[in-house]
C-alpha cells in the first residue's frame, strides 16, 4: 500500500487554488511516485492493514492526541500495549483484545517521561516489559503515596533520545500525586542519566551525550555474564551517536567484563550505528542504521542498513562465530523487529525456522527473512498484491492474546509525515484479492489533512508578518507534503478502478 495516511470528499478551494499555484511555480511534479517495490503476485505475505489509533482524526479507530510519533511498543503477557509517544513526551497504553474483532479502547493512564531537568517532556524511543521484575531487577527509587523514599522494581522501561534509561512503577511518582486510575503513578523515573551535556550546550553539533533508539532485557536461571552475579537479567541500550550496544545487570550497574569483541561487529561500514536492539526467541538482535553529522538520527536511503545477531552475553549469535544476519538488500534504516506467528501471511522459511520481519523506517516497507539464514522472503503486501509502505514506520510487536491483541496479528508504529503525527494499527493475515478495508482512503485523509493544516500554516505565518526563513520553511513543508498527497491520491484512484474493474 502506498502510504502516507488521509479526508473524504473534494479540498476546500483555496486549497485547490494553492496547490494549482505550487503546480505551476514547478513545486508539484506530475509524475507519480516511482520509489516503491514491486509488486508480487505470489500469495504469502498478504496482509490486511487496520488502523487502530492516530493522532489524526478519522484516520483510524479511535484518536488520541497524546500519540505522536509513536515508536517503541512493549506488553507484559496480559496487559495492554505501552507505546512511546516521542513527540508528546509520554507513554499511552491502548487495550485491543486477542479474541475477535473486539474493538480497541485507549486506557486512561498516561505516563510523563521525565528529562534530566524535568518530570515531563522527554523523548521516548525503545520500551520494555521488565521480565527480571519479580525478582527485583531494574529498581527505581522515589516517593512513595506516603511520601517516603522507597526503591521497586520498573514495571515498564523506556530509552530516550534525551540520553537517559526511564522505568515505570504504579508506586513510586516523583511529582506525589498519584492521579493515574486507581491512584497509580502518572511519572516514570530516570534510573540511567548518560545525557551529558545534551541539555547545558543547545548547539546540536557540539552536544556529545548518549542518544537511546532502543532497548530491550534478557533474563536468565543463572548469570549470564559469570563475572557479574547481578547478570541474572541484563538491559540493552543501542546508542546512536556512541555508535554501541550499552550493556546493565539487575542493579542498573554496567556491565565492563564481557567476552571480547561484544556486540561488535568488524564489518560494519563507517558511519553505520546500533539503531534498534531487541531480544527475540533468545538472541540479541541489532539493526543499523547510517549515522547524521550529529550521530543524533538516521540517514536514510536504499541499502543503507544491516541485521546482526548476537548471543545474550555479547558473544556471535550464528553459526561459525558470525553475526551479519542481513547485509544492505531492501534494508533502508530497519528498526522494527518480529518474528512472526507461525503462519502469518503464509510466509515459511526452509526447514521450519523462523520468519523474521524486518520493518525500515526509512521507506516504509516490511521484509521478511529466515531469522537463521537471513535469506530473504519477500515483502508484505496488501490483497491487491502493492507492498505495504508505512510512512514513518517504527515498532512491530506480536500480540499476547489477552488485553494487548491477538497471538496471530502483528501490530505497528508509526510517525508518519515527518514524525510529527502517529499511528497505531494491525497487520492480519488476508486472502489475495479480498477487501482492502478502509486503510488506504485513511491514509489518502490523512494526507489531505495535513496539507490543509500546512496551507493554514503558511497563511497564518504570512498574515502576521513571519520573517522570511519562517515562510520559506512553510512553503518547503507545504510542496513536500503536496507532493505526497498526490502521489497517494494517484495511487489510491488507481486501485479503486482495479478493485471496481473485477
């Protein structure tokens, strides 16, 4: 599907009048969009997208405005979905049952993800179950309901881009209000600062603090790390701009005494950094992603990224002491990470082994590879046979069958049109050639939205005497997303005459 996401019915005319204008000064090319996949006319990897939730109203289900460029997405085995909403500073949790076509409810706690200088407005990325909480791994400390200093376990964590590893608790809220549902903490807490000098020096270029994409926790009977007794449970910080894979024990300590050559890979090109790390079926799962000036984000393109695997203790993760999974192909900035149902999409891998799907934040698209081999299965597409693309596509997470979706049913993240919106919705199983579902003209609505809101924008800018830079950043927003907008509108007209054609 091509995607951005969408406004029934014909544009207000002063919006017709400025796009006729933006053509005809050359800013709106007439050629369609050229940058996706081909199509397949194979049957595995269809899917059917759902829109669950967004920002934007009646691009999907539900709207929350708290979820803007939602990112990471974390569950326990029976909880609903946690999603870091890095653009709102917070984390929204979305209850969608495993049975049925039960529809999706927003929960009414919402978390405030602290700065180093704040109780609010940090940036979430990566988030994590705590699966060493039952044994007191990962604890936080803060004032109590009696407003006494107590120390428990992270129900929840979250990295951050401010630099800092942030857990969640129901008992423990810095800001002593208590006011989430059932008198429960509405403020996550810093456990790791590592943010340096992110928030004393404003000068991008020169800020050298840790930049969290990811984050992700193994636990073990025994230590992993013999060295350390406390590595019963460990936690995986992929740092952007130092370019490694942080590693903690239980107690918040990091880990120094790790086999030699841990979570490195020799062949990795210049400029290429950690962009995700998850822990699936027991391996340390990284994907890269090339570097900016600032090392703070990605820089996108064809081919530009790689999957490796590691064991839990840092160690090569395949066979014959490698860990290049995957090398360049349709990688473009991959972040999100599954493996998937057994069956879905009717995708299969030789000898049975795992599908994994690997989702690019920088195009979009979703791939599928053997998760041993790292032989490429395809891409996802929807039931009129065009690649699912997903602008701004981040996390993607397996229900857990109880308040947070079905076993069967992949779920995503997204921040599209520039990481300043959000999305949050499903990917099921579908028969080639069945009904497509409202997704795609969501998303052309989306994109008319958004144009309207740039117009107005700009208008408003001219109207008060904005200096001329301001304008200028107006007007280049505004061609960007009208040239998205039409290439979805092109794109969506010619799939409404094919499906009306059978």
């Amino acid at each position: 599907m091509r995607q951005r996401v969408p406004c029934f019915g014909r544009a207000p005319r002063r919006l017709l009048a400025a796009l006729s204008l933006l053509a005809t000064i050359g800013l709106i090319p007439s050629a369609a969009r050229a940058d996706s996949a081909p199509a397949s006319a194979t049957a595995s990897g269809t899917v059917l997208q759902t829109n669950l939730v967004s920002d934007l109203p009646g691009v999907a289900a539900m709207t929350d405005g708290n979820l803007v460029n939602a990112w990471g997405i974390s569950e326990s085995p029976t909880s609903p979905f946690w999603i870091s909403d890095n653009g709102a500073g917070v984390s929204t949790l979305y209850q969608v049952p495993g049975a049925g076509s039960t529809p999706v409810s927003i929960s009414p706690l919402v978390v405030s993800i602290p700065t180093p200088v704040s109780l609010t407005g940090g940036t979430p990325t990566g988030t994590v179950f705590n699966l060493g909480g039952a044994a007191g791994a990962f604890p936080i400390t803060g004032p109590n309901k009696a407003d006494q200093t107590t120390t428990s376990p992270a129900v929840f964590l979250f990295a951050t881009e401010d630099g800092t590893i942030v857990g969640w608790n129901p008992g423990i809220d810095p800001s002593g209000k208590f006011d989430g549902p059932g008198g429960v903490s509405t403020h996550a807490v810093i456990a790791v600062n590592h943010s340096g000098n992110n928030f004393t020096n404003p000068d991008p270029t020169q800020q050298t603090g840790a930049v969290y994409k990811g984050v992700a926790v193994e636990t073990s009977s025994a230590p992993i790390i013999p060295a350390d007794a406390d590595s019963t449970a460990l936690l995986y910080a992929s740092n952007f701009r130092a370019g490694t894979v942080e590693v903690y024990d239980a107690k918040f300590n990091p880990v120094t005494v790790l086999p030699a050559g841990a979570f490195r890979d020799p062949r990795l090109p210049a400029h290429y950094a950690p962009f995700n790390v998850q822990v699936l079926s027991g391996k340390v799962y990284v994907t890269y992603a090339r570097q900016n000036a600032t090392g703070h984000d990605d820089v996108a393109g064809p081919h530009r990224g790689f999957v490796d695997v590691f064991n839990p203790d840092g160690s090569p993760g395949l066979p014959n002491g490698k860990v290049r999974l995957i090398s360049r192909g349709p990688l473009d900035s991959p972040w999100g990470l599954a493996i998937a149902p057994t069956g879905f999409a009717k995708l299969s891998a030789p000898r049975n082994d795992p599908v994994l799907l690997v989702g690019n934040f920088g195009n979009g698209f979703i791939n599928a590879f053997d998760a041993t081999t790292g032989t490429p299965l395809g891409q996802l597409k929807d039931p009129d046979g065009e690649p699912i693309q997903i602008d701004g596509l981040w996390a993607l997470k397996v229900g857990n069958n109880a308040a947070g979706g079905a076993a069967d049913t992949v779920y995503f993240t997204a921040g599209p049109f520039g990481e300043s919106h959000g999305l949050f919705g499903s990917l099921s199983t579908a028969a080639p050639g069945s009904p497509e579902g409202p997704a795609e003209a969501q998303w052309v609505r989306a994109n008319l939205d958004v144009v309207q809101l740039d117009l107005q924008h700009l208008i408003d800018d001219s109207s008060s005497g904005a200096s001329a830079d301001t304008i200028r950043q107006d007007v280049q927003t505004l061609d960007a997303d009208s040239q998205q907008l039409f290439g979805v509108e092109r794109a969506f007209a010619h799939d409404t005459r094919a499906d009306a054609a059978r």
